[in-house]
C-alpha cells in the first residue's frame, strides 16, 4: 500500500510526541525520536544536533528559523509609530508623548509593575487608537508584516471586538476590518493565520463574544478566548459561552494560571471545557518537587499532561505581569522538559517588548535547548493550532520540518568544511 508522505510522517511524529517527552532524553544521549527523525528525513544530522543553549544562537539565525506563535493580542502589538500616527488620524490626544521611542519606553515601563492589572493599563491608548475600519486594518496588516520578519509562518491573534465599537462600528465591522488587514498580509507575505475572538472576565457579554465568533467563524476565526484581570473573576461564571462553543464544535482557549492558581485551571478545562490554556504558568503549584530531583505530579497537572493539553506560554509577559519573579523560576523549562506540550508565545509584543526571536532566543539561552528542541516547540504550537487539521499538517511538512532540515544541512555542511 502506499502512504501519502504527509499521513505517514504524521504518524511518526505522533509517535515521536510519545517517544520524546523528556529533555532527560535529550540530556542523556541520542533520544529515540531524534533517531527516528536523523534516519528517515535528516541523513546529515550529526553532532549538529548536539549544538545547545548560546552556542546554538550563536551559531543559528533564530529569527529565520519555522516559528508559530499561538498567543498574541492584536491591540498588544502595535508598533509605537503607528499608534502615534493613528492617534493623530483619528484626532486621539490621550497619548503620554509623542515621541515612538518614549512611547515604546512609556509601555514598557508600565508593562513591568508586576501585577496583571496595572500590566493591562496601557492597552487603553492602543485601543483608543483602533476604532475606525482603516486603523483596524492598518494594525491587523502590520501583525502579518511583523510575523514575516519575525520567521513566524502561523500565528493566531486575539482581541476583545468589544471594545472597537467606541466610533460606532458594530463587532461584525470590527471583524470583517481586522480579517481584511490579515488576509491582505497573508498575500503579501505567505503568513497564515487565524482570529481568536476574545471575551472579558469581568464583563457581562462573553455569550454575545461566543456567538459572534462562531458567526465568523468561516471568514477566518478560529476560536474564542476569556481574557482580562484574573482575580476574582472565576472562567466558570462564563459557562454558558463556552458551552454555545462546545455545541457549535467549536475552540476553546482560555488565559488562566497566570494571576491565579490551579483552581483557575482547573475551572477552565473543567467547567469551560478549554483545549488549550493561556499561560498555565501556576500549574506548576499542582507539583511537588522532591529532594531527589524527581517531581510529583498532582490530579490537575498529570491530566494536563496525559491529555496533551497545549500550554501557551509567555515568558517576559510572565516577567512582567508578576505571574514569575525571574527566569529562573519560570516552569517553562519543568514543563517541557517532563513532556508537557509546552508552546512560546509573545503575549503582547509592545507591552513585553519581545518577538517570538526574542522569546525563542532567550528560552534557548536560559533552558539550555537544542536544534531538536527548537523544532520540537514549533510543532508542538502548529499540532496545537485551530486551524483544521489538513492545513497543520501541510504547514508542519512544508514549512516547518524543511526549515529546520536546512538549518542541519547548513550546520552540517559548515562541520565538514571545519
Ligand atoms: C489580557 Cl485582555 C488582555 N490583553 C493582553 N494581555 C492579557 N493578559 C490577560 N488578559
Ligand atoms: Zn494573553
């Protein structure tokens, strides 16, 4: 029987998803995945593929390497020239300056206040500036522009389409402005992408936000997200939102352990019914770590982990918002390294000040990653996706797995030549 390449190798990386949890694996030798993976697509794979932490960065263009970022807010990206040349269109005078490179300074000083709440002030000017169909497009189109330059060939954005009607566009208008500005920048650049339409916690109107994005749903938006401050705003008070998702076959994603504990978690998966989380980050209070260096994995974090639950995780986001005092205590390391399916994302490029470069290449420094890695984060945020399965699975093949194979051939290449 012939297989088509792309089932076949899907298959494999299913079973590599199993066979390579562990970066112990990775820390002890040769792991069985990267075996499988050298032997059928990657013949020249040598000790390339031990080459880690700064000295893989300094070897390999991380910026150039198949990223797919998961989790980014469409009014936390903007670039601080066009929120100020937006404000001066739209005859906004709110903004603390208009200089872009005080205005950049001004976000992100007041990104890193260390709680959540204070993190999410700056988004009243950026917001402010995004009310009118042109500057709606204009944003959405740059996201696409600014995932190119970034090595990003999928991303999912979010955004609240609630709060775009100040002007009087209606949530529907929102939309459509924002998927023009997104396909346009797809044509242009080859950046694919999906809308995730994102309700507040503290609002009353998540159903509202759930119909609306099951309605856009074949014009380009692929799922719904709860969003907003955390504390005290449990996801379950939303239930009937994400049940109208549910029955509507549609995708959950919710931020939760970020501001909050498991409990916040375990609401999300099991009250709202999420296939992914946003964030995670305090899942790592459902573990205990013994003194033998093993961990103990409570209910909630053996679940997450048994049932491939994606985790979309934030690092200087995390920083900032307080969800982490250092890097050093960041779970994202703990987490991938027992086989979560840990993915990086941004957040907020503006507020955080980061790229998905950034984030790649300061959780390959500080993690100490490997080209196998590297590639093994990718495909687990492109098997994440809530793009239909088809389109992940060309993307993994055309994209992703070549990207990386070119980078071993190079890195191959260059160690024969000495
Ligand atoms: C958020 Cl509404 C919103 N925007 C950006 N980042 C966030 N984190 C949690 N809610
Ligand atoms: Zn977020």
């Amino acid at each position: 029987m012939r297989v088509a390449p792309a089932e076949y190798f899907g298959f494999l990386n299913e079973i590599k998803d199993v066979s390579l949890p562990s970066a112990h694996d990775f820390c002890a030798g040769v792991p069985a995945g990267t075996l499988l993976e050298t032997t059928i697509m990657n013949p020249t794979t040598t000790s390339t593929s031990m080459l880690r932490g700064k000295e893989l960065t300094r070897r390999v263009d991380i910026g150039a390497l198949p990223k797919v970022l998961l989790h980014e807010h469409l009014d936390g990206g903007l670039r601080p020239a066009t929120v100020i040349e937006l404000a001066a269109e739209l005859g906004y005078k709110g903004l603390p300056t208009t200089d872009p490179g005080d205005l950049a300074d001004w976000f992100h000083r007041g990104a890193q206040k260390g709680n959540l709440p204070e993190y999410l002030e700056g988004f009243e000017h950026t917001i402010a500036v995004m009310q009118t169909p042109e500057t709606l497009e204009r944003v959405a189109f740059e996201f696409i522009e600014d995932m190119h330059r970034d090595g990003v060939v999928y991303a999912e954005v979010r955004f609240a389409p609630v709060y775009h009607t100040a002007r009087g566009l209606t949530q529907e208008e929102v939309i459509r402005s924002v998927i023009r500005g997104l396909r346009r920048g797809e044509k242009t650049y080859g950046v694919e992408w999906g809308l995730i339409v994102c309700a507040m916690r503290h609002m009353k109107k998540s159903l509202e936000a759930a119909e609306l994005a099951i309605r856009s749903r074949d014009e380009g938006v692929v799922g719904f997200d709860l969003a907003g401050g955390e504390e005290g705003f449990p996801p379950k008070k939303h239930v009937d939102a994400f049940q109208a998702i549910e029955r509507a076959n549609f995708n959950i994603t919710i931020h939760a352990g970020e501001a909050f504990g498991p409990k916040s978690i375990w609401q999300a998966l099991q009250f709202c019914g999420a296939h992914r989380l946003g964030h995670a980050t305090r899942l790592r209070d459902d573990i205990e770590f013994l003194p033998d260096g093993t961990m103990k994995l409570g209910r909630l974090a053996q679940y997450i982990l048994d049932r491939r639950v994606p985790l979309e995780m934030c690092l200087l986001s995390n920083l900032h918002t307080g969800a982490c005092k250092d890097l050093e205590s960041h779970p994202f390391g703990v987490f991938f390294r027992r086989g979560f399916r840990v993915c990086l994302n941004t957040d907020d490029r503006l507020m955080s000040d980061t790229t998905m470069t950034k984030e790649t290449t300061l959780a390959t420094e500080h993690f100490d990653l490997s080209l196998n890695e590297l590639e093994k984060l990718s495909l687990n945020a492109m098997k994440s996706a809530f793009a239909h399965f088809d389109q992940r699975i060309r993307i993994i093949f055309d994209r992703i797995k070549p990207g990386f194979a070119a980078v071993r051939t190079r890195l191959a290449e260059e160690e024969r030549q000495g």
